[in-house]
C-alpha cells in the first residue's frame, strides 16, 4: 500500500548564521514547495509544520531578513532545530 500526501501549498526556508537575523532563503508553493521540503529531508535538515508562521514568512522577499515582529516565532523555530540537533546555540556576549 503507497502513502498518499498532499503537497503543501507553501513552504518557506530560513537561513542562520548566529550573526544576523536569519533570512529567506527559499520559499514556494505547490510543487515548488513539495521540492523544497525533499531537499530539505535529503540534507537532514529539520523541519517544522506552522502553516501559519509560513504565511507570514512567505510575504519576506527571497533573501531579506525576516520582519523583527517575527523574531521570536522564529526563534521558536531555529531552537526546535538546535534541539533535535542536539546542539546548544551560541549566547551572545
């Protein structure tokens, strides 16, 4: 039996170096954003359903960095990826 999914309608990527706000690095929608997400999972790299957060990321234009109003619902996000990375951020001095 095959598993049948619906693609998602949007998919956002973010960009951080630790330095500076993160940025858009890949957003799309449809089939664009279906291949986004492979690629993503090719590269292990983790990913979080927040259709909601996507919406808003989606506005950003491909790399700006995101508006400050969002900075803490991304924050949420890049400390679930260090999580499941197992990996500490570096603090700021």
């Amino acid at each position: 039996m095959s598993e049948t999914r619906t693609p998602p309608s949007l998919a956002v990527a973010l960009q951080y170096d630790g330095e500076t706000a993160p940025r858009v690095s890949a957003k799309g929608a449809g089939d664009l954003a279906e291949q986004i997400l492979e690629i993503a999972r090719q590269h292990n790299v983790p990913l979080q359903d927040n259709p909601e957060l996507v919406k808003l990321l989606y506005r950003v234009e491909l790399n700006d960095e995101i508006p400050e109003a969002l900075y803490l619902a991304v924050a949420e996000v890049i400390a679930f990826a260090y999580m499941l990375r197992g990996k500490v951020p570096k603090a700021k001095s």
